[in-house]
C-alpha cells in the first residue's frame, strides 16, 4: 500500500469517527431531552437511522480493508466508498 493510499485510509477512518461522535452526542441530547421532559424527541428516527449509517460505514470500511469479498484489490478501493456522499438532516 502506498503512503498516498494510507493516508486515503487513514482519512476514512477519522471521518467515520467524527460521524461517529456526532451521532454519540446527538443520542446524548435525546437522553437529556427525555430525562427533563419524560418525552422522546421528534428527531430519534432520524437520529437512529444516522447511526445505523454510521455502523454500516464502519463495517464496509472493516471488510474492505480484511478484503472480505474483494479479493486483493480491496485496499485499491477508494477508502470513503459511496457512503461518504450519504448525508442527512441529523448532525452526524
């Protein structure tokens, strides 16, 4: 792997983190939310579906880089896949 490709990768990872911290603190607000008002908020499908993004772009990314199905040119891929252009109302 070339240090251009590692970078690419490297890159991917801190972006599934960083969504991933978006959506931990959004589900953190829901929970304050709830624990104030005894009410779910009007955001917690669209919160639960940016998770459920966010954990499939963590698996993609895990199984592109163990080559799982892609044989060796997994980690020729670009590393941010198509579900870096997934985007949603939900801070993420």
């Amino acid at each position: 792997m070339s240090a251009l490709e590692r970078r690419a990768w490297a890159a991917e990872f801190v972006a599934v983190r960083r969504l991933a911290r978006g959506v931990a603190t959004n589900v953190n607000q829901l929970a304050a939310g709830y624990n104030a008002t005894g009410e779910v908020g009007t955001e917690l499908h669209a919160v639960l579906d940016a998770a459920r993004r966010v954990m499939d772009r963590m698996d993609d990314l895990g199984a592109r880089l163990a080559g799982e199905g892609e044989g060796d040119d997994a980690l020729d891929e670009d590393p941010a896949g198509d579900a870096a252009a997934d985007q949603s109302g939900v801070r993420a």
